[in-house]
C-alpha cells in the first residue's frame, strides 16, 4: 500500500508492506522511493510516528539522490543553441545533407541531418559514441587504483538515465549515462568513483563516505561542479 506523512511544508510518500520483522524498516531508493516494511501488528499510524521521526534523514537521503539527477533543461536543438563536451560549451550549426554526420569545429558542434528534426537524434547517438570511446580510459586508472581493495567491475556499460549519472548493480556492474560526456573529467572520475564505492559499500554509510574520501579527496567539489555545470 502507499500513504503519506506531512512535515513542515513537504510531503513524503511512501510503500508500505508489513512482514513479521521485529523492527521498522525504512529505505529510500536512487529513485527517490520511500520503502517501508513494518511489523505485521504495527498500525498505520504508529508507522506514519515512527516515520516523521525519521523524516529529517528521508529528506537528506532523498537530497543526497537528487544531486545524481541529470538535470540538462529541455533543449531545442537549433543552431546557435549551447551543448556541452567534456565541460567545454560549443554552439550548434545545423546544415541540411543527405550524407549525416556530427563534428567539432570549434566552436561549434556541426550536424549535417538529412532533416532538421533529427538533430537531437544525431547528436544524442554522437554523445553515446563518444561517452563509449572517452569514457573507460578515464575509468581504466580508477578501476586498477581499486584493485588494493580487491574490487574491479565485472563490466562498464552506458544506458540512458532519466533520473541517474551512475549506478551499479548487485553483480558488480557498473552503469553510466552517457550524458556524463557533458561534464569535465574530474566530474566523470567522480561519478566513477562513487559507483566503484558502491562496489563494496552498497548503502551510503560512514564506510561508505570515508572510502569516497579517502579515493577522491576533493569529491565535494566535483559533486558540486557537477550539479551546478549542468543544472
């Protein structure tokens, strides 16, 4: 089921399923989900209590997830418009041509499009192309720096996040938006770290944190950039 709990000015939604736990469980997903399972002879409203206990840390969860959401503003797609590569802006020209390509020539990205329509098409596919051939070398000396700790990624793959820079999944997966082909290198190698992290600390725990620290000793700064840059 789903319910909400009021504090202050914000609201929380969240799921609710009740198993025979002991104690309540509360976990907030990448997504920005709220979970909850609850004893089975708890009550709503002894649930909603506990919750509004808890709501200070839901909502710094729910910020901290926040900060890995791409948040690009909706683009047009028009010559003269400003796309970024590698934190540097470039300005579009759109050409028509039956033979379609996209290239830098600084400053500007050109796209030849048999149609102007297909502008977005064209450099979303260049961006995919260049996050594949740019991206794992600047991950190669991150992954060997956390072969110390006995943790490599199985595998490094790009797929379009709507509301994600990175993840990684229980087998050791790691996932990237290509969209980070946007961002300087120090963001990327950030992004990167924090998903090697997850490798071996899969919550945000101090664990976590001081291991982040302790590989990328500037990390804030990055995150910060990298909310900011593309905002």
């Amino acid at each position: 089921m789903t319910a909400a709990i009021q504090f202050g000015d914000k609201q929380i939604d969240f799921h609710l399923k009740f198993s025979n736990r002991k104690s309540l469980g509360i976990t907030v997903t990448p997504d920005l989900n709220v979970w909850v399972t609850a004893p089975a002879e708890a009550s709503l409203e002894k649930v909603k209590e506990k919750l509004r206990k808890k709501a200070p840390w839901i909502i710094k969860q729910q910020s901290f997830f926040l900060s890995f959401h791409p948040k690009t503003p909706r683009r047009k797609y028009i010559s003269g418009e400003t796309h970024l590569y590698l934190g540097r802006p470039y300005r579009l020209k759109i050409k028509l041509n039956r033979i379609e390509s996209v290239k830098i020539k600084r400053p500007f990205i050109e796209i030849a499009a048999s149609d102007k329509s297909r502008a977005k098409e064209l450099l979303n596919e260049w961006y995919l192309q260049k996050a594949k051939s740019k991206i794992p070398s600047i991950a190669k000396p991150l992954i060997d720096q956390f072969k110390k700790h006995k943790t490599e990624p199985v595998a490094m793959v790009f797929r379009e996040m709507p509301t994600r820079w990175g993840s990684c999944t229980a087998k050791g997966k790691i996932i990237l938006n290509p969209r980070l082909i946007k961002a300087p290198k120090g963001c990327i190698e950030y992004v990167i770290i924090h998903e090697l992290c997850h490798l071996m600390h899969h919550s945000h725990t101090q664990k976590f944190i001081e291991l982040q620290t302790k590989e990328m000793p500037n990390w804030e700064k990055q995150k910060s950039k990298l909310e900011k840059l593309l905002a």
